[in-house]
C-alpha cells in the first residue's frame, strides 16, 4: 500500500522533529573551565574593578558608567549561565574589568557576580575559563 503524499510528508516531518529534538537533548555541556582560585595575568585589575563596581553597588542596569580614573567601564547586566558553568539557580551580573573611554569598543575580559552569595569569577576570555577571585 503506498502512502498518500501527505501522509509521507507528516512521516518525514515527525521524524525529523524526533531526531531534531533527540540531538537537542544530548548536546554536550559547553567547555568551560571554571578554576578555584585566579592566579593568571590580569586577576588582579579583575579584582580591583570588583572592588570599584562593590562600592558601586554592582548596578543592574546595563550601560557605561563613570569610573574613578575619568574614564568609563560598561556594565553589561544579566549573566544567564546558559551553559551551566557556574552554580545553577543562582542569579549573575557580568561587568567590564578594564575601563576605557565612554562608548569605546569592549574587550573580553568580564567579572562576573553571583548576587545570590558574592562570589566572583573572572573570566579574560568572554566566558571559555572562569577563575574564581
């Protein structure tokens, strides 16, 4: 008995969405590596800026903002976790480490909060490693 075209086409769609759906569900978890203590170049402008942005209150909002030196550092808001490196259920807030003139291309050097217990990471290259300050 052959099938009639839209039957064959509801087969090929359900089982492209099966194995669509199945590939979803076993992607593996991203290779970030999140390291215990911070010992590299750079921790410590990572720990200064955390400082900076601690007596600022860690803002929520996104933007630039006035940093000591006259120049600015941008605030970049939620850090979603999205691949799970970091404690889950937490809640995070990523900012810049090096100040730059106000609106200036960022680089990749972030902190990020977790402002559900006041750990820090710093993370020099745009979430790949995570070191803990």
């Amino acid at each position: 008995m052959r099938l009639t075209w839209t039957k064959r086409v509801t087969l090929t769609l359900t089982a492209l969405a099966t194995m669509f759906g199945l590939a979803l569900v076993t992607t593996p978890a991203a290779n970030a590596t999140v390291h215990n203590s911070c010992t590299i170049s750079g921790c410590s402008a990572a720990a200064s800026a955390n400082s900076t942005w601690q007596s600022m209150g860690y803002p929520g909002q996104r933007g630039w903002y006035d940093w000591p030196n006259g120049q600015c550092s941008y605030a970049g808001g939620t850090y979603y976790n999205n691949d799970g490196q970091l404690p889950g259920g937490d809640s995070f807030q990523e900012f810049d480490v090096y100040p730059r003139t106000c609106g200036a291309h960022r680089d990749a050097a972030r902190i990020v909060v977790d402002m559900d217990n006041g750990e820090v990471w710093f993370t020099p290259d745009h979430y790949s490693n995570f070191y803990e300050l």
